[in-house]
C-alpha cells in the first residue's frame, strides 16, 4: 500500500485545510477525492487502481467555497470525485460558482440538485453507482443521467454501496474508461473497459 502524505495547505483567506496525497508523477493532473463521511485509508486501494495520470488527493473541506479555493491554490482545473449527497452537492455547487475550475465530475452515490442541472452541462460527468446500491435508487440514476447532457452512467453489476471503498478495482476501472473517453486524459492505460459495467447514453438499464 502506497504512504499516504498528510499535507496542510494555507488558502488566501488564511485559513488551512488538510489534503492527503499518493505519490504521482510531477505531470499527473489533480484528482480530488470529496467523501466527509470516510477517511484517507479506506481509498488507497482504489486510488492504486487509476491511471497513472492522475495525482489523487483526499480532502478535508467543509464546504464548495473549501472547495474552490484549494482549487485555486493547486492552479489548475481539478478532477473532483465525490461519495455522497453532501459532497455531490459541494461539486455541483463550486461547477455553478467556476465551471472552469472544473474539468469533470465523478459523482458516487450522490445526487446533483436540480436547480443546478443546468450549470453542470459543460463539465463531463460519470454517474457512478453499483447496481445494488441502496443510497442512490437506479431510476434516480438514469434521471440524473438524462437530464444532463455531457453525463455517463455506469452502473456495475453485482455491486452495492459505496462502489469506490468495497469494490475498487471496477470502480477505477469505470473511472478509468470514462476519463479516457472524456479526454481528459491523454494517455492509455490496461483494461480500461469496467467489468460488469453498463455504460454511456443508451448502454443503461431502464
């Protein structure tokens, strides 16, 4: 298991906020994993699953406004993976704020409010959830997907809560395979097709 940097970071409002980060190349683009109700540990595994282009960092935020500015001070647009209502309402709301602080959202068990739907057309978005999942319903699921127009769905079979913690090998799989067809990444990387995964447009069940 890869050491895990707890480093704390000073904003321009002087506060400071806590980040926990894996090792990554110096090129890798910052991933942001939101998730207030778990802890650093429970992501290493999944984290050692995604491709190698993307530096995972576990934040300690309270709110969007946290959010956007540990964006702002990293410099560049983040990749922003949240588990949870909470944290899919914090996404959703920092792409509302500054869409281009944003390149994609991977939101897990969440749900974006739908007054918000709107403002989270221009950022690629996978909606991740796994197929027995019992926090977030399917038809909620496909709903979200329908309403926003740069979304995918991914639904795993035989896969409950909590998909990115207690199945994190086909997690990173679908997080992997959506970011290369977002482009998000440039490079390639090994199976990056989901195992038991229905997925993008017209692949869901209805």
């Amino acid at each position: 298991m890869s050491r895990i940097e707890k480093i704390g970071v000073r904003l321009q409002s002087g506060s400071t906020l806590q980040i926990h980060a894996w090792p990554g190349s110096e090129s890798a683009q910052p991933a942001m994993i939101v998730a207030p109700d778990s802890s650093p540990a429970y992501w290493s595994d999944f984290v050692s699953h995604l491709t190698q282009s993307q530096a995972a960092i576990f934040v300690e935020v309270s709110s969007a406004y946290d959010l956007l500015m540990l964006i702002w001070e990293i410099g560049e647009p983040a990749l922003l993976l949240g588990e949870g209502l909470m944290a899919a309402d914090w996404i959703s709301k920092t792409v509302e704020i500054a869409p281009g602080a944003v390149n994609a959202t991977i939101i897990c068990d969440g749900d974006v409010p739908t007054h918000r739907i709107n403002t989270m057309h221009a950022v690629p978005t996978l909606i991740l959830r796994g197929r027995q999942s019992t926090i977030q319903s399917h038809q909620r699921a496909v709903q979200m997907h329908e309403q926003l127009r740069n979304s995918t769905l991914a639904e795993p079979e035989d896969c409950g809560n909590s998909l990115t913690r207690y199945d994190p090998e086909v997690a990173a799989a679908a997080v992997n395979w959506f970011l290369a067809g977002t482009k998000v990444i440039s490079n390639d990387f090994p199976n990056s097709n989901p195992a038991h995964t229905d997925t993008q447009t017209s692949d869901y069940y209805v």
